[in-house]
C-alpha cells in the first residue's frame, strides 16, 4: 500500500470529522493478550490432530507466543492455565517470559480436569472437595503474584446433568465462600474475572451461566471482582454488545476472550465467522470511553481483551495472527464510527441516519490506516505475510510431532 492510499484515506475521513492522529495513537495503545493454550495442540472430542512443531512445553508456548508480538507488536502478555502450565519455578519462567519481550498476564486455575471434579469443584458438597479447589484458587493467586500478574480469571465447568442431581441454591453459596476467600488473598491491584457459559461440560444446569450470574456474584465479592465476557459463550442469537454496554454501564465489565462460534462454543477464529458483532462490541466499548461518568470511561478503558481459542485444524501460530489482526481491523473501524453523528441523530431520533452512521464506518477498508500504524510502529506492515515468510515456521518442525495437548 502506497503512501499515497494514506494520503486518500486520511482527507477522506477528515472530510467526515475523524481525527486519524487520535485513531492512529487508540490502535497503537491496543493490547491484545493470547492464550498459552492456543498455541497447544487442542482437538473435539472426537479427535486431536496432532502437528509438527507444537510447543512441548510451556517455555515453547512462551516462544511462540512472541512471536506473535514480535510480528504484530500489540500481544505483549500470555495467559496461562494452571495446571496446563505447571513448572517448577515460576520466578524462572516470568525471567525467560520477559526475555522473550514479553510477560505472563491472566492466570486462569483449572477445576475441571481432576476426577475429584466430577460433580463439582467449589461448588462440590462435599466439603473436602470444596477444599481442595479453595486451595487450587489460592495457588493460583500466590503465583499471579510471583509472575507479576494482576489478573485472575475464572471459569468453572460446575454444573448438573440432570434435574434433582444437586441443591442449586446451596452451590450457589458454596461458590461465593470459596470465591470470597480467594478474593481476600488477592493484593489490591489484583481484578478477578468471572467467566460465565450457559452449558458445556454440565448439560442440564451450570452454576454460572450466564452475565447475570457473573454479575451478581462480582457484585457481592466487590470492586475488584468484575465479569468477563466469553464471546463463544452465549445462545444463538444473543445480542452480546447489548451485555457488554450494560455491563459497562455498570462499571462492572473487566475482559473478553475472544473467539468465533457458529453453533456452540467452537472456539473458531475471532472475527471469521461474524466481523459484524466484534465491531459493534467495539462501538459500545469506545462509546462508553467517552462517556461524560468518569467511572463509566475508565471502565471501557481498562478492558482486558484477551483471545481464547483452540486452533484445532489450523496451523496455530497464523492462527493466532489471523485472530490478532481481526480484532484490530474491527477496532480501526469501530473508530472510524463519528460518535457525534450518531448521537445527533438519536437526539433527532431519525433511526435510519443513527443506524447509517455506525455501519458505514464498517464499510471502509481500514488497510492503509493500518498499514500506516504498524510502520510507525515499527512492525511489518502485513505481519501475516512477514511470518509465513520467516524461517521460525520451519525451524520448529524440528520439535516434531506429540507436543503439549493444552
Ligand atoms: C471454557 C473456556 C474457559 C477456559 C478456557 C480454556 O470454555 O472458555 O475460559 O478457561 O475455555
Ligand atoms: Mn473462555
Ligand atoms: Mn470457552
């Protein structure tokens, strides 16, 4: 793309109100953290294809994992899941992490892989039960501290198969007191993100299934307990920005993993099967970034946007670039939306001109704005290109096949 595409496109979106000094400096404070486990080989349960060259291990993980930031420069942090990413020594590994350029971010406990969480982990009625997953809780917060991470999130697969199995009610407490405990031991710089998903491993009911639930269970821990929204997570047809701007508006949304789902929580890449509802997510967010209730702004911007998928059949680290490069190019377009029009048309409750001008930001083609940043940025300007061009895919087919499976 020529400077000159730039040149167009910036007296373009001038001539329509849109100051691209102030979009070019929101694209390059954009922070999009990948999951350690994406870069793992992951399958359905029918099936894991195993590839040549999956990481074998967490440092792996770690190295593939920047290179994702190193060809996009805006996934400075890696998730991880314990246990999926045991090591001996988490001090050595937050060293190899940063020497990597990059560092550790949420950390998220695993209760659902240990038999003893067969019919549930906090929410287990069994006490000892509850116990061990208090504990794993509390581990978890003690090494979000030693890797530097001031974030933990939260998902349980708790839930029942069939009407009668267990006391909704009693879980419901049992869950609280355990989450209590575990907010207690968190330093005050730390957020708790509570994940919810309305079915999947539980068929029948799942204790937390959905933002309401996650809400109610934020709000009653406090300030530092927030929701996070799980793009794959939600029924058919669920208007999910609807849930992210109430959310917001109730200064109660914290962070996102993104993915695509065309019928359950498929895990796909973000943005290939519905571009349309990451960039309206993004309306309501920087919408509510400009919100005259400080509380309400400074919500929106301190989301953590985080993909959580699982690259199945594709080779994982494009995948991972893919998915990286679909959420920037929905927020460039989502900028590009001139609030003030959009708001002068509710005022004027002209609902076609309202509605107008939030789709046809969608509409222009945002590469050379892009393009533009990442040379300012000092990355390549289509980072897909640059790494299928890099010799790192090739030089890590000699890990050979059988690498880690989360
Ligand atoms: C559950 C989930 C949750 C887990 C991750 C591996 O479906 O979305 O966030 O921690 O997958
Ligand atoms: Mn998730
Ligand atoms: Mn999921």
């Amino acid at each position: 793309m020529s400077d000159k595409a730039y040149v167009l496109f910036e007296e373009q979106q001038r001539n329509r109100g849109i100051d691209l000094d102030q979009v070019k400096e929101r694209l390059k404070a954009l922070k999009v953290e990948t999951p350690s486990w994406g870069y793992a080989d992951q399958g359905t349960r029918f099936k894991t294809f195993q590839k040549v060259g999956v990481p074998r291990n967490t440092y792996e993980k770690m190295e593939d994992a920047a290179q994702v930031h190193k060809f996009t420069g805006i996934c400075p942090s890696v998730a991880v899941h314990i246990p999926w990413d045991k090591v001996d020594d988490y001090a050595h590994l937050k060293e190899h992490v940063a020497n990597l350029g990059i560092k550790i971010g949420a950390v998220n406990p695993n209760l659902f892989q240990d038999d003893d969480y067969m019919l549930g982990s906090v929410t287990n009625s069994k006490e000892a039960i509850r116990r061990k997953a208090t504990g794993h809780l509390l581990e978890c917060v003690d090494i979000a501290k030693t890797v530097g991470s001031d974030i933990l999130s939260l998902w349980f697969a708790d839930g029942t198969n069939y009407p009668g199995q267990a006391d909704i009610r009693k879980r419901v407490q049992w869950m609280y007191e355990s989450l209590k405990e575990m907010y207690a031991a968190m330093t005050p710089d730390m957020r708790m993100l509570i994940e919810y998903k309305f079915y999947e491993p539980a068929f029948y009911h799942t204790d937390l299934a959905d933002w309401g639930m996650a809400f109610n269970m934020a709000n009653k821990l406090g300030p530092q307990a927030e929701v996070l929204v799980d793009t794959g997570h939600h029924a058919q047809g669920t208007n999910i920005e609807h849930i992210v701007a109430y959310l917001i508006g109730e200064k109660k949304l914290g962070g996102f993993h993104f993915n695509s789902r065309k019928y359950g929580d498929d895990d796909l890449i973000v943005g290939s099967v519905n571009p349309y509802e990451l960039f309206l997510i993004f309306y309501q967010i920087l919408d509510a970034a400009a919100d005259v209730d400080p509380g309400v702004s400074r919500t929106a911007n301190n989301i953590a946007y985080m993909i959580d998928q699982s690259h199945n059949i594709e080779a994982k680290i494009p995948a991972m670039i893919r998915s990286v490069l679909n959420v920037q190019t929905q927020y460039a377009k989502a900028l590009l939306i001139n609030l003030d029009e959009v708001r002068e048309a509710q005022e004027a409750q002209d609902v076609l001109v309202a509605e107008n001008a939030v789709r046809k930001a969608f509409e222009f083609d945002v590469t050379p704005l892009l393009q533009a940043v990442r040379e300012e940025m000092g990355v390549p300007a289509d980072p897909m290109q640059a790494y299928l061009e890099d010799s790192y895919g090739q030089d890590i087919l000699a890990r050979g096949k059988g690498g880690a499976s989360w």
